[in-house]
C-alpha cells in the first residue's frame, strides 16, 4: 500500500477539512489546561491557627494563647497547638498579664481540639478549610493531587488499548464526558474521601481524552500542519486553559464555585462529534477501507478537490492485519522495540515528574498564588513555540537530549545561587520549567512518530502511564525540602541527565514517514550519533506531534 500522506496528497495540507480539525481539537484541550493544577488553589493551605471558642478572655489573653514558633528563621504563629484553654481561662479570670504576671513558655500547650480558624485574606474556602486537612492530617492535600495522577496512570494505560481496540474518536468523547462529569460532582463532595475518589476519575478522564485528541490531530493532519498541530496547536489550547485558570480562581475564590466555572466548558463541547471524524489511519490499520474512503471523500468535498476514483487503491490486509490484536505486549516482544520502549519511559518519566514538580512549586515563585500560577502557565507558550521550531528544523534525538541536559543542569545551578540572588533562583527555575515543558511536549511527537499505527496509541499510553509514576511522586518529592532545601532540584536535574544519555540509543524520525506496522518500524536503526543530517530529498516535516 502506497503510504498514507502520498495517498491523501490530493487533500492538501490546510483546506477548510483540515482547519476545522485543528482548531477544534485545539479548542478540547482548554478544559484540560483549566482542570489539571486546579489543584494548585484547591488544595492551597490558608494561614491557620487554633480556634478560639472561649469568649471570656482578655484581649491580652486572647493575643497571646496561640504559642510562637521559628519557622524558616521567622518568628509566627503556631499552627496545630495553642496553651490549654482552661488553664487560660483561669489566668485571665484572676487579671494576670500574659508575658508580665505569667512566663508564657511555662504553660502547658495542647493540639487544636476545637478546630481551627483560617485566614480569608487570599481565599474565602479552600479544601484544606473546607475539611481541616492540616496538621495531623497534613499529609491529605498533596494525596489529593497524587489521586488525580493515579487517575492519570489507569487513564493512559487503559485509554491507549481501547483507543487502538473501538477507535480514536469515540474513546475522545466519552473521556470527554468522564472529566466533565466528575469534575462538577466533585463540587458536592461531603468529605475529603469522597472528593479524592471523584478526582482520581476526573484525572482518568483528563488524561485520556487529551492522549485520544493528540493521537487523532496527528493521524488526520499531515506534514507541516501535522507538527504545527502536535507542538502549537494542542499544547496551546493546554496553556491558554492553564493561564485562564489563575483568572478565574482571582474572581472565584471558593473551591466549590472554581469547580463548578471550569466544568462547565466540557458542555459546550458536545457538539464537536459532528464535526471530528474517525482517523482513517486507524480505519486502514483495522481494515475498514470503505469508511476511511468515505472519510476522505468527505474531506475532499469540503476542501472543494475532487478525489481519485480509487483513493487506497494498493490497500492490503496483510499489511496491517486487523485481525493481530496488538497490545501492550508488544512492545516488549522484540529486543528492538523492547530498547526503545524501555529509553522512551524513562524519559517520559524524567520529564514528567520534572514537568509537574516544578508547576506545583509555583506557590514558591510569590508571594501572591495567583500571580505564581499566572508566571508557570505563561512560561509554557515560549517553552511551546522552542518545540515547534525544534520539531519543524532538528533531530528528535538531538533535540531530546539537548533538553535533558539543559534542564538538569538548570536546576543544579540553584543550589549554588547565594540567597541574596533570589531572583536569579527564581528565572533559573522558570528556565528549568520552560525547556522540560518543551520536552514533555517533544516527547509526544517523537514517541507517535516512532511506533506503527496499529501500536501508536498503546505505546503512547503505556509511556504515559509510566510518566504518571512521576506524577504521583511530585507531591511528594517537593515535601523533601523540608529535609534539605535543594534536594528535589538535585533529583530532577540527576534524572534528567541520565535520562539524556540513554536518549542516544533511540532511533532517529525526523524526515521519515509514520510507520503503519511493526516491520517498518524495526527497520528504522538507531544512530551511533546524536548528529545526524537530514537527507536532502525529505521535506522538513513529514510528521506528527505532541503533548499534558
């Protein structure tokens, strides 16, 4: 059979058809890009002390029952204790003066047995005061991220196959609809264990509907659009979502109402299936040939060419046998499959636990969250557009390390800035957040253009769910400064750059058709150097791309 692009050449790249496919699935991923650091404000932790029921005491007394400690060199409030309220009670009744009558650290302290009062100078309600998840229980709010990317895992593992069993577009939908669901029950959840559980399934449902569009963009679009797609398209749609988001948490500053606002765009989204086709990739790899020529026939009216009589005239089940069922198993059944499946996943883990490491740190960035939030989202549209250039003008391979090592070495360099360079630590953070989102963005775009189609969806979802290991463990990873400040950069940078030597093992794509089966694929050789020129009859892009 003729290859895929060749055969649809008639098309062109950017008629009406394929214009209405990339903004549309552009368009999908906003939701995604508002939904998953919502977390960030959600599971903020406002500043809190003991509550104080007593009415019966002095003002003086009132002021000084709450214990002081030294935190990070700064003298505040205690945050789980406060001296026994009916000792208190008593030396406020006899007139005594804290700090002059009475040495305030000789009094007995005890845990905040009537709850606790939170500010409301940033939020009116978080999770954590919703459901006083601090102190005994401050371990809750980094679970409740860690839930959503277990939700993430099971989504990109299971979502993959499926995806390659019953078709793109339907798992889309469906995932569509799962994260839109659970997303506005979670804003009724009675308890911690009930919003934990619904999250893990509005992660499921995140993860699985972006993979399904990602995979479906990059099969129908071709060439230049095909990349512009997989490195701008879907991860700009992510990063306007991203960036909206801190604007909508300024204006709604209650969980339940933040929930409610960013579920709602997942309504608006249903009419998308009359608009998005099936992947007539996928249709070809399951033998389906009538309906992909529909497909095609259908696109070509829309972009007003006329279509040959016979559009996969040379088609063959024995090239793609849809009777094969592959699946995860596969990947690992021949030793050159199984190498790059093995590099590919820890390279996707490296980046992913970096990826969301270093977002969920933002509250670190300033002192207002929401301008922390703003500054993390924005510095993925640069971070995207290096992708495209990368995509569109270098090697994958070279491209990948490249990244690795930049990155590692960008967050090694913070621990030898002088506190008084805070700044500096400050841009080399947002340089290390900058070039691993460009690489998390890369890596979707080399990992599709690598595996065959009737394998491209379950690789990238076995690959995925490798990367959300990462994920689950940067809540976390980040809880380690507490032990020594520089040790979760000193883990991100050292994985990052044993990741970028085991990238010189993988096989080169950039310049090559997408793979339709397993022997293709075992054909491409890995390159003994990361340096390789392209050849000269390839156009710059005849492929695919991109990116969460």
């Amino acid at each position: 059979m003729k290859d895929y692009d060749e055969s649809t050449a008639f098309l062109g790249q950017w008629g009406r058809f394929q214009q209405v496919v990339f903004f549309l699935l552009s368009a999908s991923i906003v939701p995604n890009g508002l939904g998953t650091f919502s977390v960030v404000f959600l599971t903020d932790i406002p500043r809190h002390h003991c509550l104080i029921p007593e009415k019966n005491l002095t003002q003086d007394w009132r002021d000084a029952i709450i214990p002081i400690e030294v935190v990070n060199g700064k003298r505040e409030q205690s945050r789980c204790s406060r001296y026994r309220l009916d000792v208190v009670r008593n030396l406020s009744a006899q007139g005594f003066i804290p700090g002059r009558d009475v040495n305030l650290t000789d009094l007995e302290q005890e845990g905040c047995v009537d709850g606790w009062s939170y500010s409301k100078d940033i939020y009116q309600s978080t999770l954590v005061s919703e459901f006083d998840l601090v102190c005994s229980d401050q371990w809750k709010p980094p679970f409740t991220s860690t839930a959503c990317f277990l939700g993430y895992l099971v989504g990109s593992f299971i979502s993959g196959q499926l995806s390659d069993r019953v078709g793109r577009k339907p798992v889309f939908f469906t995932t569509m609809a799962v994260q839109t669901t659970f997303s506005f029950c979670q804003a009724f959840s009675p308890s911690w264990t009930v919003f934990t559980i619904l999250i893990f399934f509005n992660g499921f449902g995140q993860i699985s509907n972006y993979v399904s569009g990602f995979v479906l963009g990059t099969e129908i679009l071709t060439g230049d659009v095909r990349v512009i797609f997989s490195s701008m398209g879907v991860c700009m749609g992510y990063a306007i979502g991203y960036m909206i988001l801190p604007l909508v948490a300024f204006f709604l500053r209650d969980w339940k109402s933040l929930l409610l606002a960013i579920s709602l765009p997942g309504v608006l989204y249903i009419p998308l299936w009359w608009f998005i086709p099936e992947s007539p990739r996928w249709l070809l790899s399951q033998g389906r040939v009538e309906e992909a020529e529909a497909i095609v026939r259908k696109a070509a009216k829309t972009n007003r060419v006329e279509a040959p009589t016979v559009i996969f005239k040379d088609y063959s089940a024995h090239d793609d046998d849809p009777q094969e069922h592959l699946n995860v198993i596969s990947l690992v059944k021949t030793q050159s499959v199984r190498s790059t499946t093995v590099i590919l996943c820890l390279v996707w883990f490296s980046l992913s636990i970096g990826y969301y490491g270093l977002s969920l740190n933002t509250s670190r960035l300033h002192a207002d969250p929401y301008i922390s939030c703003f500054l993390s989202a924005a510095a993925e549209v640069p971070a995207y557009m290096s992708c495209w250039l990368a995509l569109k003008y270098f090697p994958r391979r070279l491209s990948v390390i490249f990244i690795l090592l930049l990155g590692g070495a960008s967050l090694f360099l913070i621990q030898l800035v002088p506190e008084t360079l805070s700044e500096l630590a400050v841009a080399l953070e947002m340089l290390g957040k900058l070039v691993i989102t460009s690489g998390t963005s890369l890596i979707y775009a080399y990992t599709a253009e690598l595996y065959p189609t009737v394998l491209r969806n379950t690789a990238e979802g076995v690959c995925i769910t490798v990367s959300r290991i990462g994920n689950c463990l940067a809540p976390f990873l980040l809880q380690l400064r507490e032990s020594f400040e520089y040790l979760p950069y000193i883990i991100l940078g050292t994985l990052a750059v044993v990741s970028a030597f085991a990238a010189l093992y993988l096989p080169e794509s950039f310049g090559k058709p997408l793979p339709q089966t397993i022997q293709q694929m075992q054909k491409r050789e890995s390159m003994k150097c990361p340096c390789i020129t392209r050849k000269e009859h390839l156009k710059p892009v005849v492929h695919l791309e991109s990116r969460l």
